[in-house]
C-alpha cells in the first residue's frame, strides 16, 4: 500500500479452498478516510433462501475499511433448459456491478431455485 496505495474497487472472485483470502483483501482495500468499495464474486448458493450467510458481509467489513458489495453468479434458462453461466457473461455481468454500484447484484438469474443446472 505504501507504493500505489489502497485497492480500489477491489473484486474478489476466489474459491472456497482459500476463505482467508477475501478477509486479506479487505484489509488492503480503502482506507478508513474513504471506505473503498469491495465487490465479493459469489457462487448462486450465496442466493439459497434456505442458506442466508448474514455473518458474511460483517466479517469482511471488520477485516477492513470497505463499502461491501455482493455479486452473485446464477444461471440462465434457454429455451426451457438451465444451464452455468460462461465466463464471458460472468465477467460483464461483474462489469456491469461495478457500474451500477448496488450493495446485491445477481448475473443471470437465481430463480427459480429449483431450475439451477
């Protein structure tokens, strides 16, 4: 930080095989004079009404000076089938948050439920 300063926008689209890492990202994000703004790339069981995660935004928040944003990864139905999102779509949809800079965005869709791939 002390070369080119806090990240910002920081986007986070990391695995669940290294859940230390957001928590470290946070931590390099902003400043506590201007919170910056931390876009954390999640897969569509963050969307799970049956799985809220309400600890996860406050965990993040404390690891550093950030404006939390969620980006959720759903999926999309052609022509009656469901299937993943392609990197390509992820990507501008993440562009797209960014953009827009609301607290939730979701790419694609995560309803219905039962319809995901």
């Amino acid at each position: 930080m002390r070369d080119h300063g806090p990240i910002e926008p920081a986007v986070c689209w990391i695995h669940g095989t290294a859940p230390e890492a957001p928590g470290v990202v946070a931590q390099y994000t902003g400043t506590p004079e201007r919170p910056g703004r931390f876009f954390h790339v999640l897969g569509s069981v963050a969307a799970d009404p049956s799985r809220p995660d309400p600890g996860r935004r406050a965990a993040l928040e404390r690891a550093g000076p950030i404006l939390y944003r969620e980006v959720i990864r759903g999926f999309v139905i052609d022509a009656g089938r469901s299937r993943w999102l392609t990197h390509r779509e992820i990507s501008q949809g993440v562009l797209e948050a960014i953009r827009a800079d609301r607290p939730r965005s979701i790419v694609g869709t995560v309803t219905p439920w039962p319809a995901r791939p």
